[in-house]
C-alpha cells in the first residue's frame, strides 16, 4: 500500500497506511490572496499581485492491531513543534518542508490492553506551499514516472553550466511555478553588472563586482546577498530585483513542416503543439538531422511558426518528428551608458549558479 515518510521515518515504520479520499491532496492546492486596490474615479480597481497561501494535508491512516506503545512513538513522530520533509511514496521526487499542524486525531475500532485498530489522522501544513524537486533531470535509471507531474528531460539534454567566458548561458526549469536563481560570482568590471533572463524579463544588477579572490553570492528564492564569508544583505525571502526563472516545458516527437529559409533563418511550423511566446530562444532538435540544434529567434503563435538560427550543417527534410526545449536564456550585460549591452570591461574569474525547482 502507498504511504508516505515524514522527518526521515516512513509510515509503515508505526504500521500506518494511507487512506486516500475526497481530501486527498490531489485536489486540495493551496489558496490565493489577491491584491489590488478599487479606484473611485474609474471603473473597477488595479490590480497588483496575488500570493499563495499557506498549504494544509490531511492525511487519513488506517492501521492494525498495533501495541500501545507504537501509539505512543505515533504521537512523538508528528508532534507539535517538529518540522520535516514530507515526501509521497507516489511522488518520492519531490518534498514538502512542513510541520504538523495539529494533535493527531483517531478513532479505534478494536481497543483493548494488548492492541488498537483504527483510524488516525494527521495534519501537516507548509509555510512554502510548492514542493520542491529532488532533481533537475532525469538519469537513465531513473523509473518513477515524474515526467507525469512536471517536464524533467534527459540529462544528455540539460544545458551546461556558465563559464567564466560565458556571456550568456541557458538554464532550464523542469518545475511547474516559477523559482528563483542564486548566482556566485567573482571577477572585475569598471561598469554595473547585470544578469538578465529573456525569458521573462527579470534580472538583478549590481554596481561593481567584489574584490579579487571574493566571491558575490546572490540567493534568488530568499533575497540575500553576501560578499566573501560574511557581510550578508538583503530581505528575507524577498522576491523582486533578483532573476526568477519561469517553468519550462519539452515536447517530444511533435510534427514539425519546414518552410525553407528566410535571409540566414530558418521557418519552421510544429502544427501539433501549443505555441507561445514562451518559445522564444526554445531549442529544437530534428530527428534525423545529426549535430544540428536550431534556436528559436521569433515565434508567430498565430500560425504556429518559429523562426530559428542553426547550428550545426543539418539541413531539415520537408517534414517529420522533432523534440523542442524551452529554457531561460541569462544574459550577462554591462552598462555603458543608459544602456546594456555585451560586457566590454568584464573579466569574470568564477560563476556558478544553482535553483531549486517548485512544483505545484
């Protein structure tokens, strides 16, 4: 039977098992608020944001004929004041960081001096109403059907990491809600710094980097910064003024029409999926065309083209399969002037970064 683990200790441990029902989490995500504002001199209000709400599982357990002093370790492993990570045995790649968030409640239906059968159940609430992915992608070995809940690729398909050469570089976002990026960073520059993400528009600047040998790190999920081993600033879990990567998506042996060239471009038509303007700077591979990638420039949503730069000497067929990657294409720019532009004074001397994908 299906259970789940809290805090490291699996459920079947207390001779637990998951009964799920009409609450089951499937269909309990977490509320809204939204905020905005009514205007007395127009019609309707603003609109400003909307946030979501703490999140609640309410877990039903049954168990059978067990001693009284497993009752008692039950009561001790989901007690008031703990935390943990809770984690599904039918999603184990993914976790929840939560804390119980009431006494358990149960009902037995045999109870004598020796042994208890019944009912109990357990709440848990989480402060970060997303769970988090346990990985970026999937490795051949890996069978647990994640591609059900969100876009893990192949890790033959996940883009490099930056280089200290690098001026732009992809990162890929397998969650389904939006994530931040933490960035660290060192080198030299006589202009601001930023790091810009095309795909949605954030970014987080900064004036100069640190001095030689010290590195700059930048949390993009809490809003802390820090220089070196100490000298930390920032909002807790502020989320505006840093690079936020938006969720990807991959799409797998999709039809594809090739439209010739136009100039040094390629037109390509994939008629059988949903196009967005979140495809902009999408990969798509083709089968059948061998060391060749073709990068998405534009995208016409109305009649489902895309407008891509080669690379590679692979020249489409007229027709056939293809798989598309969206990523979030990071720019690094440097300010001259009122301007960014590619870096000119830049030297970077390391640059790492690191997410924490969220699912819903």
């Amino acid at each position: 039977m299906l259970g789940f683990t809290y805090n490291g200790i699996h459920c079947s441990t207390f001779g637990l098992y998951y009964i799920p029902d009409e609450s089951d989490r499937w269909f309990n995500d977490p509320e809204y608020d939204v905020y905005g504002t009514d205007v007395s001199w127009r019609n309707g209000g603003y609109y400003y944001d909307s946030k979501a709400k703490t999140r609640t599982f309410t877990i039903k357990c049954g168990f059978d004929e067990i001693e009284v002093a497993t009752r008692q370790k039950i009561k001790q492993w989901v007690k008031m004041g703990t935390s943990g990570q809770l984690i599904f045995d039918d999603m184990p790649f993914v976790f929840w960081n939560v804390h119980p968030g009431k006494i358990p409640v149960g009902k037995w239906y045999l109870d004598t001096n020796e042994s208890h059968s019944g009912t109990v159940t357990i709440t848990f609430t989480t402060y970060e109403p997303f769970g988090y992915l346990t990985r970026l992608s999937n490795a051949q070995s890996d069978d647990d059907n994640a591609d059900e809940y969100c876009n893990l690729i192949p890790s033959s398909e996940m883009p490099s990491n930056p280089s200290t050469s690098s001026t732009t570089f992809d990162v890929y976002n397998p969650g389904t809600e939006e994530c931040g990026l933490s960035i660290d960073v060192s080198g030299s520059t006589s202009n601001a710094v930023r790091f810009f993400n095309n795909a949605n528009g954030t970014y987080c600047a900064i004036e100069s980097l640190p001095a030689s040998n010290v590195r700059l790190k930048i949390n993009g999920d809490t809003g802390f910064i820090s220089v070196g081993s100490g000298n930390e600033n920032g909002f807790a879990y502020h989320d505006k003024g840093f690079v936020k990567l938006s969720p990807n998506c991959s799409y797998h042996n999709a039809d594809y029409i090739y439209q010739g060239m136009h100039g040094t471009e390629y037109l390509i038509d994939v008629p059988g999926i949903p196009v967005t303007d979140d495809m902009k700077n999408a990969v798509l591979v083709l089968n059948g065309v061998s060391n060749t990638t073709f990068r998405v420039n534009a995208v016409n949503t109305a009649i489902k083209r895309l407008t891509c730069v080669r690379t590679g000497s692979g020249t489409p067929d007229a027709s056939g399969k293809c798989t598309l990657y969206t990523y979030n294409k990071i720019d690094i720019q440097e300010k001259s002037g009122s301007s960014w532009v590619t870096p000119i004074t830049l030297t970077l001397n390391s640059i790492s970064v690191n997410y924490h994908p969220r699912i819903l």
